[in-house]
C-alpha cells in the first residue's frame, strides 16, 4: 500500500498520461476558439467542449461527483442559459474582433503572457512534492465524503450558497422583469394605430414566393421578381444569410412567357407597361 | 506523468480566460471567458485535492460552481436588461463610469 | 495708622467706578460725587501728613502690605504701599491740586452732557496716580504708570467726535507704552539680578549688582521717564495732548502726571547714583528738552501749547536735576511741586481765558484782556512771575537752586548744564512775557473778528452756548472756577519761600534720597545774580517785541526756526515719515506676503494636486476592460512579488 | 502596571459625567423639533449651566497639593493595542476645563438668533438645533481631550472636534452675510475646507507619531510612559525621540497656530459668526498649547530642550508679525484673529521658555486670553450683527450713539493690549519675565509686542468708535440686556482675575512644578542675592 503510495507520489498510470495530453489539448483548442471565435455562438459551443473535457479530468482525478455537477449544471445549465442569451441578443456590431480601445489588444496580450510565464514559474518551483491520492478519502465514496464534509465543516458555508442562489434567482427575476405600466392594446387597437400611421395596412407578405427550400430565408419576390425585405426576419438579414432567387425566378418567367408566345403566335408585351402594371399593383 | 501537470493546464486555461475577458467585446463571450476561468481553477482544486488526498478541494470546487451559476444567472439577466437600454451587448457600450 | 493709605487710593477709585457705572441717574450730582472723594482723599493724606510730622526723620516711612498678588516660584508680586516723606510730597500735591481742579472743572465743564464720566476720568487718574507714588515695588509702580497713561488717554480724548482729540489720545497712549517697554524691561533686569523687584531689597542691595546691569536698569527707567514725562525723544505727544479739556491739561499734563518721570527716577536714585554713566545720559536729555521746550514754547501761538512747550522745559530742568544726584534730588522734587501749583494755575488761567473767549485759543486773536477778566490777570500774573522766576516767588527758589546745583556737578558738564539752564531761564523768561503780553496788554485784537478760526474747529460744549461765530464778550469766569485759580496763585507765591527757609524742603526729603550740598565754582550769589540779569534781557526782548510793537493777527512767516519751532522743531514730520509712513507700508507688505506668500504656498499646493489628479483622471476612460486589464497586471505584479519574496 | 500617579477612584466618575453632560445635550438638542426653537436653545443653555457647575465641582474636589493627576478613572478599552479609557486632571487641565465650562454658556447666550432662519416664520427649519448641538458637542470634546490622560484617547477626540468646527464654520455665517450672497458663502466654505485641511493634515502627522510611540514605548498610557521615562525604564534613541516629537508638536502648532501655520484662523475666525470665533480662538485651540504643555514636553523632555531655540524663534515671529498684520487689517474679526495669532506666540513663547514664570504665565495666558478674547469678539459681534458689516471703515462715532457697546469694546481691547489690572496683564508679564530670565534678548523683542498690541487696539477703537458719527450707525441700538448678561461677568472676571489671580496661581503652580521636573529643569538664580 505505502509502495503505491510511493509510486504513485511521482506519476500515475500511462493511460491517464495519454488521456491528459489528448483532451488536454482539446481543452487549450476549445479555450482559444473560446476567445477567437467570431460568433458568440460558436464561443459557446467550443467552451462546452472544453468543459467536458475538465469534467472528464475531474474524474480521473477521483472527483467523480464533480466530474457529473460539471456535466450537467455547467455543460447542461449553464451552457444552454449561455445559448439562450446569444439568441435573445441576436447579433451585433460587438462580434467583429477589432479592437476600439487604443493599445487595448497588445496591453492585453501582453499581461496574459507575463501573468501566464509567472503562473507557470510559481508552479514550477513550487514543492509540489507530496502526492497521495484519495484512496482513503474515497474510501466509502465519493459523494459520502464530500457529503460528510459539507454538513459537518463547511455548513455554514453551504447554507450561505443557499442563501446565495436564492438572491441570484431573485436578483436575475427583478433585473430582467419589465414592469408593464399601461394596459395592452387590444389587436384593434393596433390596427387602427397602423392604419394612422398609414404603413403596411394588411400582414406582411409571407416569404418564399417560388419557394424552392425551406423559405424563411429566402426573400418574397414582387410581381416583376425583385426580392421584397419586408418577408424575411431582421436577424437573419443581419446574419446575411438571406438567399436572394430573384435573378433565376425571373428567367424562369422570361422562358415561361417565351414559351406560351412560340405556342400562341403572339407579339411579346412591352416592358413599358408591364412596368406600368406593376406601378398599380404598388 | 506528474500530475502537476494538472496545474499547468489550469494555469493556462486560466490565462487564456483572462485574456479573452481583455480582449473581447461582446458582454456574452467575456461572461464566457470568466466561466473559463473559474473553470480553470476548479481544475487547479481538484488537482490540488488528488495531491493532498483530502475532500476540501473538491468542496471548494463545488462551491465555486454554485457561485458561477449565481453569478451567470445575475451576469447574463444584466447583460439582457443592457440590451434592453442601449440595444447592444457591447462591454465598451456601458462607459458611463468615469469622471 | 498705615491702614488709612489704601484709604487714599480707594476713596477715588471708588469714586470712578461709581460714575462710570452709575449711568445716567447720577448726572445731576456726579460732578460733586466726584470732587467730595477726591477732597476725601486729600483730608487723609493731611492726616497722614500730620501723623508724620509727628515722628522722627527716620521713623516716618508707613508701609501696607494688602495682599500677595502674583505667586509663581520666586516671582512673588505683592500688593503693598509704602508712604515716606517723598510719596508724601507727590500725595499732597496730586489730591490737593487735583481737588481743585475738580472744583474748577465743575463750573469749566457745566455745559457738557458727558460730564459725569468726565469726573469718572478724573479720579479714575487720581486713584492711579495716587497708585503711582504709594507703591511699594516697581510691578504695582507699573500699574500706576499705566492706569495714568490709560487716564490720559481717556481724558485727551474726551471730544472723542473731534477726530483729532482721538488721534492725540492714541499718540500719547503710544508714545507712553514705548516708555512702559522700557519700565517693564527695566522690572525684568530687576527681576533677574536681584530676583526681586521691591524698592527696599533692590535699592538696597544695589552696592553687590554689577554697573553695567545697573547702568542698563538705568536707561531703562529713564526711557520709561522720557515717555511719561515728554522728554526727547518722546515728547511729541504732550503739545497734541492739549487737545484735551483744559483742567486736564493743568491736572495731568502740567502738575502731576508728566512729573511722574521725575518721581521715578528720584525714587530709584540709588540705582542711578552707582551709575554715573546713567546719570550723565539723564542730565543730558534733560538739558535738551529743557531748550527744545522752550523754543517751542516761543514759537506756538496757541496759548495752550505754548504753556505745553514751557512744561515740557520745567520738566527738563527737574530730570536734569535728577540727573545731578544727591545734589539736585531734592531741588527736583522742590521744582516739581512748585511748578504743580504755578503751571496749574497758568492753565487755568488759560482755560478761564478761553472760557471767556468763545474757547478761541490763538493768542493773536487775544490781547487787552486785562481789564475784562481781572482776577484771571493777577492770578496768571503771579503764575508767570512765578514761572520766570521773579525773586521772592516759588519759580526763584526753585529754578535758581538747580542751576546752582547744575553748576556745582562740576567740571565742563557742570559748566555746560549750568549755562543751558542759564540759556532755559532767559528763554523761560522770554516766552511768558511773550504769552503775558499778547493775552492781556496790547490792542483788543479780538475786536470785530469772529473767533474760532476755521482750521481750529471749536471743540469745547461752551461755544455751542455762547454762539462760536459772534464778537467774543469777554468776561470773568464764576467764582467755582476762580477760586482754584487763587488758591493756586497763592501757592505759587509762597511755596519756594516756605520750603527753602531754612532749607525745610531739604531736611524733609534727605532720609529718602539723600542730600548734598553742591558747591557751584562761583559763588551762589553770582549765579543768583546771572540768572537775573539773563531774566530781564529775555523778557526785555520779549517786550520789545510784542509789546512796544502791536502784534499782527496773522502770523508773521517768522524766520526758519520760528517755522520748525511752531511744527515742534520738525519732531512730527520726523515721526510721521519715518514711524508711521514705514509702518504703513511694513505692515501693507506684510498683509501682502501673509497673503501671497504664506498662504499662497498652501494654496498652490492644493491647485497642484488638482492638477496632478485631473490628469491622472484620464485614466478613468470608463471602459471596463482597460480597468480589467489594470486589474490583471496588478494581479501579475502581486505574483511577480510573492514569488520574489519567495526567492530571497 | 499602575504607578503611584494613577490611583484610579472608584468613586463617582466625576469627569467623565462633566464630558458626557454636553454630550448627551447635544444629541437632546439635536432631537428637538423643528418648530420648537426656542425650547432646543433654552436646552443648550441648561445643558452648559450644569456643565459649568460640573466644572467647578471639579475645582473644588482638586486638591493643588495632591497626586499629580486626580480624579482618575481608568478603563480597559481596545484591549490588544492597550489603549485604555484613563481620564485624569492636573492643574492646568483644571484651569482649561474650567475655561471652557465657562465660556460655553456665553457663547451659547451671544449666538441665541445667530442661526434663526431669515424669515421668522419658517416652521420647518433644523438648523438653529444644529447649531446648538454641534456647540456642545465641541465643548465635550474639548473637556474630554483636556481629561484624556490615554495618548491615543486624546488624539481621538483631538480629531473629532474638527468635525462640528468644520459645520460650525462652513455652516453659519455673520446674519449680515446671509442674504443671498453668494461670495460670503463660499469664501465661508473656503474658510472651512482650509481649516479641516489644515488641522487633518496635523492631525495625521501626529496619529504616525503616535503609533511610533506605541511602537516604541508599548502603551499610550500618558503616566505611564512618563513615569518609564523618568525611572528610565524607557529610553528612546535621540533621533527617535526628536521624529515623534515634531510629530506630536506639528500638530498642535498648527491647532495654536503658529506662524507660519497660522492662515487658517483669519479665515475660519473671519468667516464664523462672532460665538463660534469665540470658540475657535477661546477653546478650541487652547487644546494645542494645553497639549505642548502636556504632551510635548512630559513625553519628550530632550527633543522639547532640543527644539526649543527654533520654537522660540518661531512664536517670537508670531508675536510681532501677528502684531503687525493685526494693524494692517480692514475687517475687525480678522483683526483679532491676527491678535489672537500673536497671544498664541506669547503662550507657546512662554511654554517653552522653561522656566516657572513662563509655563505658569503660559497657562495663564490660556485662561485670560480665552476670557478676554471672548469679551472682545462677542462685543464686535454685536456690533457687526448691528451695522451688517465687518468693514472697520464702514463705522465710525459709534461712542456717541452707543456709549455702552463702546465702553464694553474699549475694556475687551485695554483686555487685549493688557492693560495692568487687568487679567491679560498678569500673565503677558509672567511670560516676559520667563523668557527674560533665560533668553534675553528674545524677551526684550518680545516685549515691543505691547506696543504693537496698543496700536492695533487703539486704532480698531478709534476708527469704529470715535470721530464723527457716520450716517450708517446714527440710530444703532446700545447693548440689550441679553447681550450685557454675555458681557459684564466676563469684564467682571477681567478685573477680578487681573487684581487677585492667585486663586488660578495655586491651582496651576503644582502642575508646572511637575512640567518642569520632568524637563529637568530649573529657574535661573539671579546674580544678587537681594537684601530682605
């Protein structure tokens, strides 16, 4: 037993040492894509991976109910609370990576990279020498363990964090509720309230005319084809991932009418009032 | 392997959090930075319980994640109503606190 | 017996505190309130004076220990009184004429609305006067001096509405605390060669002390003399003091107060005899104010201040006889008494003129009052033979023996003193006729020409009755006013007589100050002898020139010495540029500096520091992430420290 | 430890209940309604009655020959830096307590419609309670800060009376400068901000030295140290000795104030109405040189030898250049003030002289000079509450229209110029001759400080109060009767105190004794021994 003790005072098993220079490489990837990534939807993501990356070190180091809380209050709560806020928010001007702040970056950088070799060196020539795993603290379980510690030392401790989430709930509750100060307007209301102000009488027009895919982002096309702004949502038109298919919907019409003239003998119409047309349908 | 090396990856973890909290603009992603961080020590924690082989560390740990989530449940409903007055998430938006 | 001594200074002390706070109840009787105390004080001090008479020459010094006053360590300040034959002298004197000057002032100042704290005043000098000469050590002796300087600014300054009343009140206060500078300083000297400053120990025990030491204790006394009895350097203040109600004049600046220079160095003469360099400077300021006095006196058409200038050189024969010694201690004193009564007379007289005459004060604008105010002409009359020195009078007597005495110091000095006093005389001579003659023989200039000039706005309450601008009616003054002046009169006459037969006056003061008899190179009787003939040639010329000659109502342009004399020999200018301008100015710079530099230093700091965290302020650019990065290069250096802490 | 000088009473805690008095009053005071004026000033002016009572009750219950401290009490407090709660009184304590207690009540009396609101019928107006209160509250500092015999004790309450002076000063000015000007207010808040300022930063050099001497000596019990001093038990390395020193001295020469630390006081006493003038000058800085005398001197009796010179120096400066600008000035509270800054050179002169007559004249000097500036400020007060100005030259003739106010403002200035018989006089004197004896020539030019004294007395008098009457005080009302209640028992002390000061002397005269031994110092002999 202390033979193991002692042997495992200086290294652990191969297998670990693999494991850790594997994830522990992911986990810096997903840490620096953290940082880096452009979309705050893509930092969200790579940060999940990293901390399952940590909950699985968490693990192999014997902190089995940590490893499981990391998993699912971090990777499944508060990840998805992340995710929940990124839509909410939507995108903004905040996503692109340059810097406002003069010498902002390079103060940055430069600080993470002095604080980070000083962390390192502090390690380094820390006598970090005794190492002896948690066989015995684990002997009868984890969970009991740290169970046995926090209703026995750390009580009073854990009673504040009750405390604590409770004024978290209540603080997030009253920082996000909008007080409504006048009573609803009923739908007639706001119709009338449009029509005053004379814009967009009827619903807006629904998108994918000539749909193709599925057609939230693909524009509506007006009568002569063009694409209409007012059918697809402001978000994706931000994100600029609206298709634009009004070039080959008008072909299409183009070959269309070409066709139904060779089978009809029949002189094409001037542009000239088919503009007109479209004037009155405006 | 020495398990030291446990620390070292926290160190850098926690570094590259505090960097992307410098650097960063958007309210969310600094939010996420911190969550790094905090992370990051828990690792250092755990490690540290394993080396000592007692359960404090880990009971740290464990604290410090319920902390976290109070604290992003906070952060993030302030980062909403922000969004809601100045219809941006931007850090640098909020500048008000100067002479 | 020596119980009845407090008695002297609590009778007019009363007095004072009851007028100055009795209010306005006591208007109708505080005139008399006033003068009965000051009476009462003069009967005890005639009881005393019997009581005294009654013992033996050595024997007669009464002494009254109150109460400890000051006890701090080895400084033990007493309040006592010590009457002996020279204390004696000055109380008979200061509440006998003073008694009569309150009589006199009771019909002087009948028309004054304030006259009941005019009478506060009086005794209030009275009770410090008294004060003055009865204490038994130097401390309690400053009280007096300054109770008397304080009395005399009350009183010169009694028309406190007439600017220049206030500003001659200030001056004489001024000019006599530069003199107290040096009484206390002298006390302090005292205090710490002997470790005392009663009369007894310290004049007794003046043989062990060292002549330099005494020498300064000395000057020291003199300087405080010279304040207070308006010898040069510091005499500027008496011709302004005249400013003041004339029964003060007569009261405090001729018969008492300004002698009080002289008491003080009579008393300390054991000090001043171990101290010949001392004495040397006495005599020689008294020679000089002696001279400087009298010329003033010849030029000045304001009959009050010629009066003031011709103290101021009585003053200067008593200091230089005190200045002699043994030899002329006690012709000092002698002088001092009968010039109490005769310059005191002259004032009155003077008031009682201006009484008469719309309170005009300049002596061209008088003349033939003879006949208009005849009691008033015999009694000045007899005050100016007397004050000349006509043989048989007080003035003879006295004056002549100084300047035997001044003679007799001996050797060139002697030579020297003796002739100026000799010069004093004639000039003495001159300017009395000068005033007898311009007030009361000659033309009635005072004829169809309304008084009170316009530069000299009329001060007195008693214009306002008579109408200020009229034809002046001359007339003779009530009897409550008269009879002062005769009593007066009287005792100008025979004083000299009385105290020098037989040489009472002499055996009298010698247990106190020790007497001499100094032998003049030439015989007494040629001495005599000059100072007549120096006597008629200066009253010959006198009358040659004003009364042979009408005298213009307007001043002549006179010669140049006529000029600096009638601005007292240029001594204000002096004081004025160089005093006053120069202190203006020290003081407006210092305002400056006090202003600019002393504060300003602080102030700069303060803006400094502004500066410095307006600009550090920029930092605050209100971006949380430049704060954060702040933040997390502390965090670095905090790191970088441990670890360094770590490595050493 | 407890030495021989501390033989703690168990009796009635007599000081701490004459400190606490005040206190209490003025939070009761404070707690008055707002519409009941009236009611909170009669409270103040009871509260400081029973104060003076308290005092003089002290008075008596001292013995002059006794223990060098009395009355003690002593309490554990902070007990792990051994700060204890030690209260005791010697002589001089005494004496100042008993100046304060008696000065209260009159500055109460004189300020009673200083802080009424401007239109009478405002109901809801606080600060006329304010006033009051924040008066008794310095009152209970100061007689605490004359009790302390605890060093850190002292500091504490040392510091706090800055805090109601501050809104004593920046808070009331003269009534005449209330209506709507806005200048006088914020030279009013200059005024205070320079007087906090200046005091803190004293303050603060004087709390380092007080953590130097507890680092040094282990305690901030006063006897104690000094008893460890004297037995030798303790010995502090010169320069040591000499740092904490000026620590200590800064401090209070700032608070005396000594030139050039002085620029404080014109302002602060310019600005303040005349009662809290009073305060400042009578009272409050009483705590500074009453601290010199304790702390200075007993605690650091080489560095005082050593610093002597230059301090002399210092207040000799004081004296004639307070002297000087006093004559200069054109506002007649700054003029006192510039007085004031001049009696504080003869005090602090005459502390450090070293010699019996000094220090007893010292003390002295700290009694009649509060009770003779008191006279002199509150009846220019009055007069300045009468014309609403400052400016001597805007009065003039006032002896004719109002002869009381101008006989009760000559006594105040023949008090200021100290005239003998009365009380200044007394110890102007002692301190000269304290000096004489051992510094000659600084004595000698000390004393053309009377004459300069003079002249500013006489020319404040003449132009205010003589000459012909000015259009502006023709029909200016002569003293009320409240206004001469304030006045005429402090002439009447004057004089009493100028004719027979040996009831202070006796009390005083022990504790200067102790002062001197502990300096190791003794008079010098004079040259002859006199013939008795």
């Amino acid at each position: 037993m202390t033979q193991q003790l002692e042997l495992a005072a200086y290294s652990t098993s191969t297998g670990e040492a693999f494991q850790f220079w594997v994830l522990g490489t992911v986990a810096v990837i997903g840490a620096l894509c953290t940082v880096f990534m452009k979309k705050a939807v893509h930092s969200a993501l790579c940060l999940a991976g990293t901390m399952i990356v940590l909950a699985v070190f968490y693990l192999t180091n014997g902190a089995y109910f940590l490893g499981i809380v990391q998993i699912v209050v971090y990777t499944g709560a508060i990840m998805m609370l992340f995710l929940f806020v990124v839509m909410l928010v939507g995108v903004t001007a905040a996503d692109s990576l340059k810097e406002t702040i003069k010498g902002q970056r390079w103060l940055a950088l430069l600080c993470g990279l002095g604080f980070g070799i000083l962390l390192v060196g502090g390690i380094g020539n820390a006598s970090l020498k005794e190492f002896n795993g948690l066989g015995q603290a684990n002997a009868n379980g984890n969970v009991e363990g740290l169970a046995a510690l926090i209703f026995t030392k750390y009580v009073y401790a854990f009673e504040l964090t009750g405390a604590l989430l409770i004024t978290a709930a209540v603080g997030a509750m009253v920082l996000t509720h909008k007080e409504r100060t006048e009573r609803a307007r009923t739908q007639r209301e706001l119709a009338e309230q449009r029509v005053r102000e004379g814009k967009q009488v009827p619903p807006l027009p629904a998108p994918g005319v000539y749909a193709r895919h599925n057609a939230v982002d693909i524009a509506g096309l007006l009568p002569d084809g063009t694409p209409s702004d007012l059918t697809v949502s402001k978000t994706l038109r931000e994100r600029g991932q609206i298709r634009d298919v009004s070039a080959e919907a008008i072909n299409d019409l183009k070959a269309l009418e070409q066709r139904s003239a060779e089978r009809l003998e029949r002189t094409p119409i001037e542009p000239a009032n088919l503009k007109r047309a479209e004037e009155a349908s405006k | 392997m020495n398990p030291v090396n446990y620390l070292y990856l926290a160190a850098l973890l926690f570094t590259i959090g505090a960097t992307g909290v410098l650097i960063r603009r958007n309210a969310i992603v600094v939010f996420m930075c911190v969550e790094l961080m905090l992370n990051a020590c828990n690792l250092a924690f755990v490690a540290f319980s394993r080396m000592h082989g007692n359960l404090d560390g880990q009971i740290i740990a464990f604290f410090t994640m319920v902390v976290a989530a109070a604290e992003v449940v906070v952060g993030l409903a302030i980062i909403v109503s922000l969004f809601r007055t100045r219809h941006s998430a931007s850090v640098d938006d909020a500048s008000l606190m100067k002479l | 017996m020596e119980n009845l001594i407090a008695l002297l200074v609590a009778a007019p002390l009363l007095g004072a505190a009851v007028l100055l706070c009795g209010g306005r109840r006591l208007d109708a009787v505080g005139h008399w309130i006033g003068t009965v105390l000051a009476a009462v004080s003069f009967v005890i001090g005639i009881v005393l004076f019997a009581d005294m008479l009654g013992k033996g020459p050595e024997e007669r010094t009464l002494t009254q220990h109150l109460f400890t006053w000051i006890p701090v360590g080895d400084f033990q300040a007493e309040i006592g009184f010590q009457l002996d034959q020279l204390s004696m002298t000055f109380v008979l004197l200061i509440s006998g004429v003073g008694s009569l000057i309150h009589l006199y002032s009771v019909g002087y100042m009948e028309h004054d609305e304030r006259r009941r704290r005019f009478f506060g005043y009086l005794n209030l000098f009275l009770a410090a006067m008294l004060l003055l000469v009865l204490a038994d050590n130097y401390l309690l002796l400053y009280v007096g001096w300054e109770g008397v300087g304080l009395a005399s600014y009350l009183l010169i300054g009694f028309w406190q509405h007439k600017p220049s009343a206030a500003t001659a009140a200030k001056k004489a206060f001024l000019v006599n605390r530069v003199g107290d500078m040096g009484l206390s300083i002298a006390i302090m000297l005292m205090f710490t060669t002997f470790g005392t400053f009663a009369f007894g120990p310290v004049l007794a025990s003046t043989g062990d002390a060292s002549e330099g030491m005494l020498t300064a204790i000395g000057l020291m006394l003199l300087l405080a003399a010279c304040g207070k009895s308006a010898q040069v350097p510091l005499q500027s203040w008496l011709g302004d003091a005249m400013e003041g109600p004339t029964p003060v004049s007569a009261l405090i600046h001729a018969a008492t107060m300004v002698t009080a220079g002289v008491y003080l160095i009579v008393r300390s003469a054991d000090i001043f005899n171990a101290s010949p360099d001392a004495q040397l400077v006495t005599t020689v300021v008294g020679a000089v104010t002696l001279l400087f006095g009298a010329i003033v006196g010849c030029a000045k058409d304001d009959i009050k201040k010629a009066l003031a200038g011709s103290t101021m050189s009585q003053i200067g024969y008593m200091v230089l006889a005190a200045g002699l010694g043994p030899i002329g201690y006690v012709f000092a004193i002698m002088h001092l008494v009968t010039h109490g009564f005769f310059k005191a007379g002259l004032f009155l007289g003077a008031g009682s003129v201006m009484h008469g005459m719309n309170d005009e004060v300049d002596m061209r604008k008088y003349g033939g009052l003879r006949k208009y105010m005849p009691i008033t002409f015999v009694t000045f009359g007899l005050g100016y033979l007397a004050i000349i020195g006509f043989p048989g009078l007080s003035g003879f007597f006295s004056k002549d023996k100084i300047i035997e005495a001044a003679f007799a110091k001996g050797g060139t000095e002697g030579w020297i003193l003796g002739s100026v006093a000799l010069l004093g005389a004639a000039i003495t001579a001159y300017y009395m006729t000068r005033v007898m003659l311009m007030t009361f023989f000659g033309e009635e200039r005072w004829r169809n020409q309304p008084t009170a000039s316009p530069d000299e706005p009329s001060a007195e309450p008693a214009a306002e009755h008579h109408g200020a601008h009229a034809e002046p009616h001359p007339h003779e003054s009530p009897k409550v006013m008269t009879i002062p002046m005769i009593v007066l009169a009287v005792g100008s006459v025979f004083a000299g007589g009385f105290f020098s037969i037989g040489n009472r006056f002499e055996h009298w003061l010698e247990p106190v100050t020790g007497y001499k008899h100094g032998n003049p190179p030439v015989s007494a009787l040629t001495v005599t002898l000059s100072t007549m003939v120096v006597l008629v040639i200066g009253a010959g010329i006198a009358y040659a020139q004003y009364g042979r000659r009408p005298v213009p109502v307007v001043a002549p342009r006179g010669s140049l010495l006529t000029r600096a004399a009638r601005r007292d020999l240029l001594q204000d200018d002096f004081n004025h540029v160089v005093l006053v301008r120069g202190g203006e100015h020290l003081t407006r710079s210092l305002v400056y500096v006090d202003h600019t530099l002393v504060d300003g230093v602080v102030n700069g700091t303060a803006a400094s520091v502004g500066g410095l965290s307006g600009r550090l302020r920029r930092l605050q650019n209100g971006y949380a992430r430049s704060y954060a990065v702040s933040m997390f290069g502390g965090a670095a250096i905090l790191i970088a420290a441990t670890l360094l802490m770590r490595g050493v | 430890m407890t030495t021989m000088s501390q033989v703690v009473n168990a009796g009635f805690p007599l000081l701490t209940v004459t400190a606490g008095l005040p206190a209490v009053g003025a939070i009761a005071t404070a707690a008055v309604p707002a519409a009941r004026r009236t009611a909170a000033k009669w409270l103040a002016l009871l509260v400081s009655l029973a104060t003076l009572v308290l005092a003089v009750v002290i008075l008596v219950r001292f013995e002059p020959g006794g223990d060098r401290y009395q009355l003690n009490e002593s309490h554990a407090w902070i007990a792990d830096f051994g700060v204890r709660y030690e209260l005791g009184v010697d002589g001089i304590a005494v004496a100042l307590i008993a100046l304060t207690a008696l000065l209260i009540p009159f500055v109460i009396l004189a300020g009673w419609h200083d802080a009424d609101p401007l239109e009478t019928k405002s109901s809801r107006w606080r600060p006329t309670q304010g006033f009051f209160a924040l008066i008794l509250a310095v009152e209970a500092m100061v007689i605490l800060s004359f009790e302390a015999t605890d060093v850190f004790l002292f500091y504490i309450f040392f510091e706090a009376m800055l805090i109601p002076m501050y809104f004593l000063i920046g808070g009331f000015g003269d009534r005449a400068h209330q209506h709507g000007d806005k200048a006088a207010a914020t030279q009013r808040s200059y005024a205070a901000v320079k007087f906090l300022l200046y005091n803190l930063v004293g303050g603060l050099i004087m709390l380092a030295a007080v953590i130097g001497l507890y680092v040094v000596a282990g305690t901030f019990s006063l006897s104690e140290i000094a008893d460890a001093r004297a037995s030798g038990n303790l010995d502090m390395a010169t320069g040591t000795e000499r740092w904490l020193f000026l620590g200590f001295f800064f401090a209070f020469a700032v608070k005396a104030p000594l030139w050039p630390l002085h620029t404080w006081l014109p302002n602060a006493m310019g600005e303040a109405t005349a009662p809290v003038a009073v305060l400042i000058t009578a009272v409050v800085d009483k705590v500074g040189t009453f601290a010199m005398l304790r702390f200075c001197l007993q605690l650091f009796p080489e560095a005082s030898k050593w610093a002597t010179p230059v301090i002399l120096v210092l207040a000799l400066i004081s004296i004639i250049y307070g002297a000087l600008l006093a004559v200069g000035q054109r506002d007649i509270k700054r003029l006192v003030a510039y007085a004031s800054i001049s009696h504080f050179g003869f005090i602090i002169m005459g502390i450090f002289a070293m010699t019996t007559q000094g220090q007893s004249g010292a003390t002295l000097y700290m009694v009649n000079h509060g009770i003779s500036t008191a006279a002199l400020m509150l009846v220019a007060g009055f007069l300045i509450s009468r014309r609403g100005s400052r400016l001597i030259a805007d009065y003039g003739g006032v002896q004719k229209v109002a002869p009381v106010l101008a006989g009760t403002f000559l006594i105040g200035g023949l008090a200021t110029l100290s005239l003998p018989g009365l009380a200044p006089f007394v110890s102007e004197f002692l301190v000269l001759v304290g000096t004489f004896a051992r510094y000659p020539v600084i004595g000698i030019i000390a004393t053309f400080g009377i004459v300069l004294a003079a002249l500013y007395t006489l020319v404040l008098y003449q132009r205010t109060m003589t000459g012909p009457v000015k259009a502006e005080v023709a029909e200016m009302p002569d003293l009320k009767l409240r206004e001469l209640v304030v006045v005429a028992p402090l002439i009447a002390l004057l004089i009493f105190l100028g004719v027979y000061p040996k009831p202070v002397t006796d009390i005083v005269n022990p504790a200067v004794q102790h002062t001197m031994s502990d300096v190791q110092q003794k008079d010098p002999q004079p040259d002859v021994e006199a013939a008795k």
